[in-house]
C-alpha cells in the first residue's frame, strides 16, 4: 500500500530520513535503502539539508524509487527561484515521485557554501500553494500547462522553546494546511509527556500528525541538544540513562525504538532520523517491533 493510501486509511506510516552522498558515490545510500526496504512505508529525502552542498533530492528520490522504496522529497524555498522550483516540481512527477515536504530552509550561514545568496523567492505557504496550482494545470505565472502533476504535500513544525514560539508555529502550521499541506511533520520527540500535550493542539489541524525520532547517538549529542535546545526536552533522567549504560550506542539505538513502540498508540506515523547512522536502522526497527 502507497504512503498516500495508508495516510488516507488511517494506517501507522514508518518513515525513515536517508541524506544524499556529498559527491557521487551511491553505493551507501543504495545498500542503506535496500537494508530497509518492506520495513518502511517511505523515504525522506532532504535536499542540501542544513545548507550542507550534497547531490540533489531528486536524484536521491529516483534512486530510492528504483530500489522499490518510495520517495518523499524535501522541497525548500532557499535555493531556488519560483520557476526553477516549479519544473524540478514537475520533473519530480515525471520521475515517479509523488510526496512533497515542504521544510523550513537552514541559514546558508552555517552550512559548507556561506557566501552562498539564498533566494527565498516564495515563502513556505507561497510553495505549498505553488504546488497546488500547478496540480490544477497552471504554473504561478497563471499559464495553462500539458499535463498535470499529482502529489501528497506535507509541511513541517519548526523546534519552538516556549508557549509563545509554539502558539506561533501552530498558526503558521494552520495557514500551511489551509494551502494544502496534508501531513504535518513535528520536531523530534524525547520526553513523551511533554509531547501528549504538544499532540493535542497539533491534532486539532485536522490532518496526520507524524513526529520525529532523533538517533542520540552518544552522551555528548545528547548533551549538546539538551544545552542548546531548550525545547527538545531532553531529560535529566535520559541523560543519566545515557551515561550509566555501559553500551552508550546501543543505549541510544534502544531510546529511539523504544520512543518509536510508544508513539505507535499515539500517532499516524514516525520519521526516524539517524543522520549518517542509516546502516542502524534496521536494529532501531527490531526495538521497535515494526
């Protein structure tokens, strides 16, 4: 059954985030993808995520594509204009992809490119509506196009750190569903609690909610996000389980399966990232009983 389909049947999606390579060697991302496949619903592909330059989303999504996995690919606002945007969009659908994320584009400041111009031309609803229109046959500058593209178009909630920060993602995130987007993407979930009530003001969007689960692949990741982001709420008492384990690894690998098992009761779906660590995936999946 299709992403789209399971979506649309209320069935729980896994979803799994796998980068593109930084040149063109495929040979990981082929075996990682082929280590996964029938276990996850879907791909996510990022396209030059966190303004690192690597090989782009499309052709990581067709590569996924013929490996049987289907491809959900990042779209982002920052490096493209309105017409370069609009035909990798199309190209996209000639290529067999049909799920679209519309993401929040990094500062080009704190990639691998700084002197980088970003562009910015539309904004993250200005995109979802652009890929609205062009699947009723017009491009933005209102011509009539040959053919029509079709697509499933999610969008994402950026990390807040307070009540003020999350009120304003939640009416941003309401202005993104009332454009098109059908699936809601949350930041990654490390305390559940917390998370409870965070789920039941993004439930009331009225579509599918899927969070994230983030690999800690060590103390000192965990570390540094509980130090710099205040709002992942990372515990006290996650930490310490991290540094008490005497497998600081496999201790990480289990928080996430075991995240991903209870979030199953909750949710629509998981996006699990691992950011490098995809050969890891399949242990995390055991854990989690998918």
């Amino acid at each position: 059954m299709s992403f789209q389909k399971r979506l649309q049947s209320n069935e729980f999606v896994v979803l799994a985030e796998m980068h593109t390579p930084k040149g063109v060697n495929i040979s990981r991302l082929v075996t990682d993808a082929r280590r996964i496949k029938g276990r996850v619903d879907a791909v996510v592909v990022p396209d030059m995520d966190n303004g690192i330059m690597r090989m782009s989303a499309m052709a990581g999504g067709v590569l996924m594509q013929q490996q049987g996995v289907e491809t959900i690919m990042h779209v982002y606002c920052r490096d493209r204009n309105r017409m370069a945007i609009q035909g990798d969009i199309l190209a996209a659908h000639v290529l067999g992809i049909q799920n679209l994320i519309v993401v929040h584009s990094e500062d080009m400041s704190q990639g691998d490119h700084s002197d980088a111009k970003p562009v910015y031309d539309l904004d993250e609803i200005g995109l979802i509506k652009a890929i609205g229109q062009l699947q009723k046959g017009k491009d933005l500058a209102g011509f009539d196009l040959d053919g029509e593209p079709s697509f499933i178009t999610g969008c994402s909630i950026a990390p807040y750190a307070d009540d003020a920060a999350l009120a304003a993602e939640l009416s941003v995130a309401r202005e993104k569903v009332a454009a098109g987007a059908r699936f809601i993407i949350t930041p990654p979930v490390f305390d559940l609690q917390h998370f409870t009530s965070f789920l039941a003001k993004v439930k009331e969007l009225g579509v599918p909610v899927i969070p994230t689960v983030f690999l800690l692949k060590s103390l000192a990741i965990a570390q540094y996000i509980a130090n710099s982001e205040p709002g992942a709420h990372i515990s006290d008492e996650l930490i310490r389980r991290i540094r008490k384990s005497p497998d600081r690894e496999q201790e990480g690998i289990l928080i996430a399966g075991e995240t991903i098992a209870a979030l199953k009761a909750m949710t629509q779906g998981v996006l699990i990232q691992t950011l490098g660590w995809e050969h890891k995936l399949p242990a995390i999946l055991d854990i989690a009983g998918l």
